[in-house]
C-alpha cells in the first residue's frame, strides 16, 4: 500500500486504492482547507468592512468640517452686512452706504400674519421674539415662544427686549428699493390663526403679569419697551372675524 503526503492525497483524481484511513485523512484535509479559505475570506471581508468604515469615517468628518465653515461663513457675513443698499464696488457688496435707497430689507406678512423682514444681500431675517419658537432643555418636548420663555425664566428678558427692538428697526426702516408703492406691508392673502393669536395674547397676559413682579426700577426700565408690545399685539376675534383680507 503505497503511503502519500497531505499534498499528494488531496491532489488524487481518484480513490481507488486508498485505505480506509487514507479516505478519512483525505475527507479531513478538504475540510481543513475549505475552512482556511473561509477564514482567508472572512480576513478580506474584515479588512474591507474596516476600510469602508474608515472612509466613510473620514468623508463624515470632512462632511461636519466643511458644513462648520459653511456656517462660520455665513453667520460671520450675516454680522458684517449693513443691510443697506448701494456701496461702492463688489468688496462692499454687505458694506452699502444707503444713500439713495435706505435699506435692502423686504417686510413679509406671513399667511398666518407673521411678520418678519429680511435682508436681500445676506439673507439675515427679522422676527419679532413673540414669533419665535425654540426648544428649551429642561423645559419639556414642546417648542416654547421667547415670550413664555421670558415668563418661565429660561430666556433673558434683555435678550427678549433687544431682539424686539432690532426687529422694530428693521420692520419700519426706510427701504425704498424693496417699496411696491402701496404704502402696505405685503399682507393681501393675510389670514390669522385664530389659536395662534389666542396663544400670543394669552402669553402676551401672562408676560405683562410677569413684568409686574420685577423691582420697580427694572419696570421702568422696561417701561417704553412694554408700550412697544402693544402695536404688535392682535385682538382675538371670533373665528369668522380671524379671517382677514
Ligand atoms: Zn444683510
């Protein structure tokens, strides 16, 4: 009986002539070597997952870098435009000098009667903080409006009063090149939400009672600006009425 290598074994065409043993070795030695191309191919599948997690890493990271700088970009054009018209040559492109037509901000009247003015060189917008919605950690799932807010102490009210007093600015500056003539905020298709005014007037209420409770020095300081909520408050009408043209 002759007597092989593993190598020989496994390279026989035929088993003619083996031994039981040698059948068994042989059995045991495809087995052994299916598995190492399992296992060889199992290492390449692992180094390409790791590859592909390794690139797909770095494209994120480039993705976060480039969007960060985006976004520098554009909050440092946003502070450094005048939102003014005119200026000389493309360099002042968001220093204008105003001259000849004022600002270069358009006022919108939202459908639901939301005011916000917005500038046309680097697209900065205007809300009156009342209009502005944002979620507060600690309070709740719910978006909550820079007013209530105030009430609730998880926004400054001289953050409040600044904001409001920029969107004043904005909302009533003279912006002759943005003008249609009607001598009217752009609010033709105006309807109101009835709920939403409900909501401000009410948080409107509660933002007063909350004024009331500061040291009388502070009232006075806020004093002009309180006067100044009142233009932009709404009376609620019935839901009829809330329609308007
Ligand atoms: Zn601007």
């Amino acid at each position: 009986m002759p007597s092989y290598t593993n190598d020989q074994l496994l390279a026989l065409t035929s088993m003619n002539g083996l031994t039981a043993e040698q059948i068994s070795l042989r059995s045991l030695l495809i087995d052994m070597r299916g598995k190492e191309v399992d296992l060889e191919k199992r290492n390449f599948e692992n180094e390409t997952f790791k590859d592909q997690r390794a690139a797909k890493a770095a494209r994120d990271k480039q993705f976060r870098a480039m969007t960060a700088q985006q976004q520098a970009e554009d909050a440092r054009i946003k502070n450094t435009c005048v939102h003014k018209t005119g200026g000389m040559d493309k360099k002042n492109f968001f220093n204008g000098s105003g001259t000849l037509y004022g600002y270069c901000i358009s006022k919108n009247v939202l459908p639901n009667g939301i005011e916000y003015a917005m500038c046309f060189r680097c697209t900065k917008e205007f809300y009156h903080p009342k209009d502005v919605q944002r979620y507060f950690p600690g309070y709740g799932e719910e978006l909550i409006s820079l007013k209530k807010a105030v009430t609730l102490g998880a926004f400054s009210l001289d953050e409040y009063m600044d904001m409001e007093k920029e969107f004043a600015f904005y909302w009533t500056c003279e912006a002759r090149s943005m003008d249609d003539g009607s001598g009217q905020s752009k609010g033709g298709h105006m309807f109101l939400c009835h709920d939403m005014v409900a909501r401000q007037n009410q948080e409107h209420k509660e933002f007063l009672e909350y004024l009331a409770t500061l040291p009388v020095r502070e009232q006075g300081r806020y004093a002009n600006e309180v006067k100044g909520h009142m233009k932009f408050l709404r009376p609620v009408k019935d839901s009829k009425a809330a329609v308007a043209v």
